[in-house]
C-alpha cells in the first residue's frame, strides 16, 4: 500500500521458525511477480517514493541491514528505465533487531522477515519497539491470536488481516508509545 509509505505498513515480520523458509518463499515469488511503474497505468502493482530523501532513507536502512548480516532476497534496486524516486520491493531474512530496518520506521517497500521460536519470544520482539500504531497476528488458531493480541503492545492489533482501516479513511485509531508524537528533544520556534 502506497509503496509502504503509510504509517500503518507492516514494518517487520516475525514468523514461526517451522514455517520460515515455506513463508519465505512464498513472499519472494508474489514479490517477485509485483510491477512496479506509473501508478497510473493498468497492471501495475506499485509506484515511486514519494520524495528523494524517503528513496534515500529506504536505501539507507537496506544497506544497514546487509551490512550488519542480513539477507536481501530479492528488491531494493532500482527498475530499469523508471525515472523518479522508484525502487523494487525488497524481501530480506537473517534480520535482526540490531539493524535499523528492523527499529525505525522504514516507509518504503521493505519486508524483513526474522523467525521466532516460542510464543513468548514473538510478543517480546514485537514489543521491543518504540513505536505502537498497529499489528497483525496470522494464524489458524483462535485461542492463540487471541493471546498474542492481548500482549502486543499496539493501538490497534488486527488478527489475520492488517490495513483494516481502508474501507473507511476517516476512522479514527490511534497508537501508543512514541506513534505519532514529534521529537520532543527538538528546539520549538
């Protein structure tokens, strides 16, 4: 959605370890089958960044994250022959939480995918973060979406189902933590 520029765009993936690789791959291949252009042409699944320093800031975090160990999959170059501020989208594994793709917000079309291996490590991964405006939990089982999502520290926790709020663009939801407060260390006019 809007080449991940939307506050409430998945960020990070956390995937049960026993699925991981099938998850994985099935990731890369719809990725891979995206077209990325003019929005405004018939076909296409994704457009530009919105601005340069958004491009840049994407790139930024994807070579953090290779740098620090993680895998780029495929994505995060530029097509051939767009110009503008487009960059294919990006799948990555081997992330971790040292890397800023995984602790910043991102904006831009970038899926790390990092394996949990219990429960109790998926809530504590998903919690360690600054920010709070929204999560989804995926499974097939009631009790444990039910649980996770009363331990997932968000304003909003969706169960199998993520942009809940596009059906109705004046629906009012909100995070918690640091979502959407202005950085209070800075000067005020």
């Amino acid at each position: 959605m809007n080449s991940g520029q939307s506050c409430a765009s998945v960020e990070r993936v956390y995937v049960a370890e026993e699925i991981e690789k099938e998850f994985t791959e099935r990731v890369i291949a719809l990725t891979r089958s995206m077209k990325v252009g003019n929005p405004l042409e018939p076909g296409v699944d994704m457009g530009p960044m919105t601005t340069l320093g958004q491009l840049r800031l994407v790139q930024d975090h994807l070579a953090d994250a290779k740098a620090k160990g993680a895998n780029i999959l495929c994505g995060g170059e530029k097509p051939d022959g767009l110009p503008g501020y487009f960059i294919t989208p990006a799948v990555l594994n081997n992330a971790d939480h040292s890397m800023r793709i995984m602790t910043e917000e991102t904006f831009g079309p970038t899926l790390p995918i990092m394996p949990f291996y219990a429960l109790d490590d998926a809530v504590a991964l998903a919690n360690d973060s600054v920010y709070g405006l929204t999560a989804s939990v995926w499974t097939r089982d009631r009790k444990t979406a039910a649980w996770l999502a009363e331990r997932i520290e968000a304003g909003t926790v969706t169960i199998n189902d993520h942009m809940f709020s596009f059906t109705e663009p004046r629906a009012i939801w909100g995070g918690i933590k640091q979502t959407g407060m202005a950085d209070r260390t800075a000067p005020t006019a």
